[in-house]
C-alpha cells in the first residue's frame, strides 16, 4: 500500500491515489442511493445476461490508472447496477430487508482498511474488546437480562466474572448450529447417548434450524425428520406447547433424549412469535439430569424490542440458554451482523474450542481474555463491531426506536388500506413490519399472478409464502392443508406513506385483473 519504488514490478494503489479513487466510490455509492427511488426494485436479467458479459479469462495486464479505474467503475454502471435487485429500494418489500445505513457502510470500509483478524484477543485487543462492550450496550437495549452480559456489572473486565456474554456471528443460521453443538456437548456431558437426541422447533421455524440439523449429523438430509421434531402451531402460526409437552413425554418415554428446542420470535413466513416462556417451561418440566438448551430465534422480528412496547416478544427468554437477531435485517446494519447471546459460555467454548500449539499465548493462557474464535465455527472473524458501533453511536437508542416505530406505523397504515378491500384478505396477525394477504377464495396459481404483476411494475417487490390453513375448529389435530400467502415486509429506510399509498392502490388495480 506504500508509494512503489520505482522498478517495483507490483502495481499496488498508493494511498494517494486510494484516496482520490475512495472519494470516488463514496459518491458514486451516494448517487446511487440517490436514485434508488428511479430504478426497477427487480431486473428484468435473464439467466446468463452477466456471465455471457463478461470476459472468459482474467485480463494479463495490470490496469492500475485512474483512467482504468473510471473504466472499471463504468462496467459496473453497464453491468451491475441493472443486474442488481435494490435490496434498498422504496418498494421493496420481500423476504425480510437486509437494510443498511451510512454509518454502517462507514464502519465496514474501516474494517475492510484496517484488516485486522479478531480470532484471538491477541490477535487485536480492541477488535474483542470493542465487540464484548457494544453486545452488552445493545442487549440491554433490547430487555435481555443481565444473565446474557459480559459484564455483570457492566464496568469489569468481562471473561473470568460472568457466565454469559454476546458475540457476533454472521448470520442466524450459524447461531442456530453453534446453539445445536452446545445444546449436544451439554446433553453428552450429563451422559446422554449421542443416538438418543431429539430437537424440536415449530413447523414454522426458518429452514436454517433444518440445515443445522443436517449438518451436525441429526437429519440425513432435508426430508429426515426422526431427530427434528416439527411441532404444530396454533391458529397464529406461533409454536403450541401443548403440542411440544405431549411429544416431550412421548419421545421421553421411548427412551429419547430431548437435547434442543428452538422457540422463534418472528416466524420467517408471517413474524408469529413463539411463547418462549411457555416453550421453557415444558422443556424444564419432567427433564431428567439436565433441561434442553433453549434457543431464542429473533433473527428479524426482535430488533423489535429495542422499543419498549415489543419486549414483550422476550417474555421467558431468562429462561433460554442463547438468543439471537440480525442487526443486519432491521437495524440499519449492514450484513454481515447476527448478535447471538448465551447464558452458558462455557458449555459452547467447550463444544467450540480446539487449541493448537500455533494459537497458544500468554493473554490466552491468563484466562482474563475473550477469545471469540472459540465462540464461532470459523476462526478468522472480521472486525464487525465498528459498523454495529457507529450505528448505535450514529443513531442512539432514541433514532433506533424512532426508526422501528415508524417501518410498523407503515405497515399498520397498509394493513387498514387492505383490511377495507372487500376482496382481500389477511392471512395472519400483524405483530410488526410484515403484512401477509391474499385474494379472497381465490387459488394459489391467482396469488402467484397476482404477485407477479405487482413485481412486473418494477415499482415493487413481493415474495410469497405458503402458511398453514388452520384446522376446523371441532377436528381434531392441525390442519396440514397449505396456502400461498403474499407478504409485504417494511424495512427499507427510504419507504414512506406515499409508497405504502401506491402499493395499496396497485393491489386494488391488479387483483381485478387476475383471473
Ligand atoms: N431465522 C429466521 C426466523 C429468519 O427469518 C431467517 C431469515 O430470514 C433466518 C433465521 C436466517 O437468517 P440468516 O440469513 O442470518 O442465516
């Protein structure tokens, strides 16, 4: 990165000109975001449109000039840009947003400049240090209690004092396996036999709980359930723990061993919230030698809980053993940012730590430091708490709520807008930023077209689901009957009541013109 000596046959970027060429990219990333409200939310990319684009073989000669580099950022104006769907679009409304903000993106290019590795304390003490700090600010931030905190006292030095403590993860997916490993090393280490395991999660909970599962050897592969219990929900698609009690006692009575459960706080179909307190307690109730770890599954909807009128989401999770959201769906921080929370740090640096003569030092060996590569499934970890750290000093709690509040303000305004629609119908309750609909005794291929109109606007993007129909009330069991339901999730930080208004009124316009 030094100015090359003349001769140097590397054509690296001095910082000169890494600093012109920044500026440059700053203002084209700020240029687009300015028109945002301009672009299609989806392309019209047909498979093989980019690939065929480019070139078969990377180019042989360095093109290091700025000149090169206004060629290289036009390819990306020719290519990438059309090609792209605007994740932070006005209208976008699918999946759950992966929302970003100004001082995230700030706080990544500073990790990208600094490159440190944050495996080992050693490795770059303020790189754990700085993380350890702003998990605890946002924990308490959203109600969780201090059992989940590094700091018991929030003012010590963290690692010998308490037993829980927060870590950045990538992504929920892999909070979910590290919670499933730590709930089997404790299972193991009051003796259960590893054959006897059995996990539970609702029939709504998000594949990832699946894949773990697969992963870590207790399904043979998706379509495997003997291990993985699937619980049926209630007429709000939340998990039934009645349901979860009787095939407790069940699997206990054949000899299983209830090992894990995963209660989800906002369901990835319709944002349902699983009763956590109601799940701890049939966990706890008959266990024998030790209770199944609890995993608390916020990945979206608990970055709700930083208001204090959603907390309530939470209520029990002081009973669970790891909880977990994704700053980087609704907090405005950039993927990648899971925050996973466990009470129990040691039971998961157990299941987590392996030590090889090349990571042994004397921080380490002192026992005073976190080393949060035994936290995670990789050991290189980017230097993830400066974006998470610059949104909250960017924003405050204060900005964070006012943010939270106003994405479910909207979604409230288009739920009234459809609940008036004499053909329309919501297919779930409200609990926060989601809205789930279909047309009224219509077929699943209409709500598909349906659909589709809307996104072939290109002012929109949808995605749909398929939820459970509930059962008739006087059968007995749940239903296994599905429809397909369209969401509409509100997160992107530009959308306001005028977008909402518009949506509304294209799903009045194209619903009469599905047959
Ligand atoms: N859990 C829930 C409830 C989700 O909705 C999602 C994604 O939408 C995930 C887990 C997976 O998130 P990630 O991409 O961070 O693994």
């Amino acid at each position: 990165m030094t100015q090359q000596p003349p001769g140097n046959p590397v054509p690296h970027m001095s910082p000169d000109q890494f600093r012109r060429l920044g500026r440059e990219m700053v203002d084209f990333i700020a240029d687009y975001w300015q028109s945002l409200e301009q672009l299609p939310v989806a392309p019209a990319t047909r498979p093989g449109d980019v690939f065929n684009a480019l070139p078969g073989a990377a180019p042989e000669a360095a093109a290091p000039t700025d000149e090169d580099w206004n060629r290289l950022l036009g390819d990306v104006g020719r290519l990438v840009i059309p090609n792209i769907t605007n994740w932070q679009a006005p209208g976008f409304y699918g999946f759950f947003p992966a929302n970003i903000s100004g001082p995230a993106v700030l706080g990544e290019l500073l990790a990208a400049g600094l490159g440190v590795q944050g495996m080992l304390w050693r490795t770059s003490p303020a790189c754990t240090e700085l993380e350890t700090r702003v998990l605890d600010w946002l924990g308490q931030a959203i109600g969780l209690p201090s059992s989940f905190m590094s700091a018991a006292n929030h003012s010590a030095i963290p690692a010998p004092v308490t037993q829980g403590g927060g870590v950045i993860q990538s992504t929920a997916s892999e909070a979910t396996l590290v919670a499933l490993v730590a709930a089997r090393r404790r299972a193991l280490s009051h003796g259960a036999d590893p054959a006897s395991l059995v996990a539970y999660a609702s029939t709504q909970a998000h594949s990832s709980v699946l894949k773990a599962s697969m992963i870590a050897g207790l399904a043979r592969d998706a379509s495997d359930h003997t291990r993985l219990r699937f619980i049926a929900t209630d007429r709000d698609h939340a998990l039934d723990p009645d349901v979860l009690t009787a095939t407790l006692r069940a699997d206990r009575a054949v000899g299983l061993t209830p090992f894990f459960a995963v209660a989800t706080v906002g369901t990835t179909s319709s944002t349902a919230i699983d009763p956590v307190d109601r799940i701890a307690a049939a966990l706890a109730a008959d266990a024998a030698g030790f209770t199944p770890w609890l995993h608390v599954d916020g990945a979206h909807a608990a970055a709700a809980c930083i208001c204090p009128e959603f907390r309530h989401f939470l209520n029990g999770v002081e009973h669970a053993d790891s909880f977990c959201f994704n700053p980087h769906k609704w907090l405005l921080v950039n993927f990648d940012c899971d925050c996973f929370w466990t009470r129990d740090r040691a039971t998961l640096i157990e299941a987590l730590s392996v030590t090889p003569e090349y990571l042994r030092n004397t921080a380490t060996d002192s026992g005073q430091v976190i080393d949060y590569r035994d936290w995670q499934i990789p050991l290189g970890r980017r230097f993830r708490a400066l974006k998470l750290w610059f949104v909250l000093r960017h924003y405050g709690i204060q900005g964070l709520q006012a943010y939270i509040r106003r994405h479910v303000a909207l979604a409230a305004r288009l739920e009234s807008l459809l609940a008036a629609m004499p053909h329309i119908e919501l297919t779930a309750p409200r609990t926060c930023n989601l809205v789930c609909f279909a047309l009224k005794a219509r077929p699943d291929a209409d709500q598909l077209a349906l659909m589709e109109r809307l996104n072939a606007t290109g002012r929109f993007y949808l995605t749909h689901t398929a939820l459970p129909v509930p059962a008739a009330p006087d059968s007995a069991g749940g239903s296994s009957r599905t429809r397909v339901t369209l969401r509409v999730a509100v997160g992107s930080p530009h959308t306001t009541e005028a977008h909402i208004d518009e949506l509304a009124a294209a799903i009045a316009h194209h619903s009469n013109h599905v047959t």
